[in-house]
C-alpha cells in the first residue's frame, strides 16, 4: 500500500489513524473467519478470508483492503473485540 495513502487515511468514524495488519493479527482475524466467528460492524457475517487490512492504531476496528483499495466504510468494520484468538500486540 502506498505510504502516502495510508498516512492520510484514518477511521471513518472515530477520525483515529490505521495502519497495516502485522502478519500475527492477519493470521488471527482470518482464522476467526475460517470459523465463522467474525462479524462487521453492521453485523454481517465475514466470508472472506482477508488478504491484507487496516486496523485502527488503538486497535479496536480493522477495515479489508480489497485488490489494493482500502474498504473505509463504517458498516463494513470488523470490531477486534469479538476475536478470542487476537494479538495483544503487532
């Protein structure tokens, strides 16, 4: 992802800054995927094993990156809260 991109962009809702998914918290969240226990924001069930992402500095909501495009919708948020299996850091 460009470097210039991800250091404008930032939650939708809580204005605070992402960063990229470290591989531990990719490997996590798409585990939980792979079990059906991961829901977005808006409560839909995730389907789709995620191929890279953006988590939130405070680490509370990661956003897919879709084919290099950032997916910053609020309703398509995934909360880290309901993942068991969760990095403590990156």
């Amino acid at each position: 992802m460009d470097k210039r991109l991800l250091d404008i962009l930032c939650c939708p809702v809580s204005k605070t800054p992402v960063r990229l998914l470290a591989r531990g918290e990719l490997e996590a969240i798409n585990t939980a995927i792979e079990r059906g226990e991961v829901d977005t924001v808006a409560g839909a069930r995730v389907q789709q094993r995620l191929g890279e992402g953006l988590i939130t500095v405070d680490r509370k909501v990661v956003y897919r990156v879709d084919d290099g495009i950032p997916v910053m919708l609020p309703e398509e948020g995934i909360g880290t809260v309901q993942l068991k299996d969760f990095p403590a850091t990156a």
